[in-house]
C-alpha cells in the first residue's frame, strides 16, 4: 500500500501526517507556524524520516499562486501573516524531498477530504467553509475544486453591517468589516474583549455571529447554488450555532429558493464536518493520492 505525506499548513500551527488512508495513519506532529525558515525546516525534517513515501500533499493557508505555469506557483502571495509574503512552499518540498507535489489551499483540500470521505460523499457541488483565527472557503463544483482567476476567497465576502446593532468596525486589515472581518476569532476578542470560547451560550455574541455567518451561505446559496454547505472550524464547537445559522439563512433566503433543502430538511444542508478536525490533514492526503496518480 503506497505511503503518502500530508501538511496542513495553517496560519497558526502545522499539521504533518504520513499515511495511505484516513483508517491508517501513521505519525503525525503538530508544531505552531513560525518564521517560515523554522517552519518549513520543521516540515522536512519530519518527511524525512520517511524516504518511502510516494508523494507530499499540502493544504496552504492563503493567498497562495495555484496556477502551475505562474513562476510564483505554489507560493504564498499577499498573506497579511508577518514575514510569510511570497514564501515558496512547494517548491521546497519539491526540491528537497524530490517527489511530486500537489498543492492547494487548507480550505480546498478540506473540501477535498470531505467529499472522499466525509459530509459530502453524496454530492459534487458544495461549499466547505472554515470559521476560526480566520475565515476561509473551499468550493467544489461538478466534482472538480474551484480555482479560477485565484481561487475562493469566501472570508472576505463583503456583507452588511447595521452599524447601529453592530458599531465594530471589523479586524481585517484589507476590508475591515468583511466577513472575515465580522465573524472570526480576532473578530469575536476585539469586540467583546474576551475570546470566543469563553463567551457563555446565552451571550449576544452568538445570534450576531450567526447572522453574518447565515448572510454568507445566503449569498453563497444564490450564486454557486451548492447541494451542502459544511461549516467547521473552532467558532462552531459552540453549541447554539448550527440552529442559529440555519434559522438565519432560513430568514434571510424568505422563501426565495422553494427547495426542501432549504427549509424543513435545512439541517441536512448547512451541516459540520464529516472528518471532524481532521479535515484538513486528511484532505492533504487526498492531494497527495491525487498528485501521484
């Protein structure tokens, strides 16, 4: 059985894996993302302990370069995260490990994981949406994942804001109060003060959280017309916030799209992940299964 390597590259930790299927994997360490010098050396020296591994897949926080015939492919572009601008990723593992690579953002190889494996095995048109230090979005259309002239930058939707309701301004550094900007971690501390997992299930926080949350399947509801939406990520491992989001998108769609999905069987529409947390280092290896083939 071929062995396979695996790395979700996230902005705040690491996650590398060796393995040939979710039912067998072997090692895996975590250590935080740092400089990108230390990171990556981290990376290699784990990989390389494992010389018979037949390809590396890496799932990259973004932006990153996807097109394979971009001199910066495989790099990290215009991160907002100190000292990782323009770092090539791939190409190191490429270069080093001499074996092939296969690249893409943490979002999509979720996404990618979760239709091999998880909540979205019976469908092939869907949108997978992570909610923690950031917000990010993989989109799966027809079974292949979406790239384009970048790829999906779903946490930096642009939605409203009543800024009587809600006076904060937002925490992303390029648009302010986008969704990312509203409805992440960073989002959660600077306007309530504390983080968002201390906030008790009754506190304000979560029906706000909730609504910019469902304004954002709304939208991606009417324009990509996915068959399930999978929301992940540590925002919600609160417990109110599946109801929540679902009673909001109900409202805020009113009855537009007469599908059933979107209305007595909505909760198998907007759904968690079927992999749990480990969507993005099993959606790694997904890559790796693909760029060896």
């Amino acid at each position: 059985m071929a062995l396979y390597g695996a790395i979700e590259a996230g902005g705040t930790k690491w996650v590398c894996a060796i393995g040939s299927n979710p039912n067998d994997i072997g090692e895996i360490v975590r250590f935080p993302t740092t400089t990108p010098a230390e990171t990556l050396g981290q990376a290699l020296g784990f990989f390389r302990q494992y010389p018979a591994i037949t390809a590396l897949g890496i799932g990259s926080f973004g932006p990153v370069d996807l097109h394979k015939h971009s001199p910066t492919y495989g790099s990290i572009t215009t991160t907002p995260k100190p000292g990782w601008a323009n770092t090539d990723v791939a190409g190191v593992f490429e270069r080093e490990l001499g074996i092939p690579v296969g690249f893409d953002t943490d979002v999509n190889a979720a996404a990618l994981g979760e239709h091999r494996w998880g909540a979205a095995q019976d469908v092939d048109t869907f949108v997978n949406i992570t909610v923690g230090t950031g917000i990010g979005g993989g989109v799966m259309v027809g079974g292949r994942l979406l790239h384009g002239l970048l790829h999906p930058e779903v946490g930096h939707m642009l939605i409203p804001r009543d800024g009587e309701r809600d006076p904060y301004e937002g925490a992303c550094p390029y648009h302010g109060d986008c969704l990312e900007g509203l409805a992440a971690g960073p989002a959660l501390l600077g306007r309530w003060g504390v983080r968002g997992e201390t906030l008790p299930p009754d506190h304000a926080a979560w029906p706000l959280e909730a609504h910019y949350l469902a304004l954002a399947c709304a939208n991606l509801a009417l324009i990509l017309s996915p068959q399930r939406i999978i929301l992940g990520g540590g925002v919600m491992h609160q417990p109110s916030m599946f109801p929540l989001v679902r009673a909001e998108l109900k409202r805020a769609l009113n009855g537009y799209l007469r599908m059933p999905q979107l209305d007595s069987e909505i909760a198998s529409y907007v759904v968690p992940p079927g992999l749990g947390d480990r969507a993005g280092v099993l959606g790694a290896l997904a890559l790796a299964q693909l760029a060896a083939s």
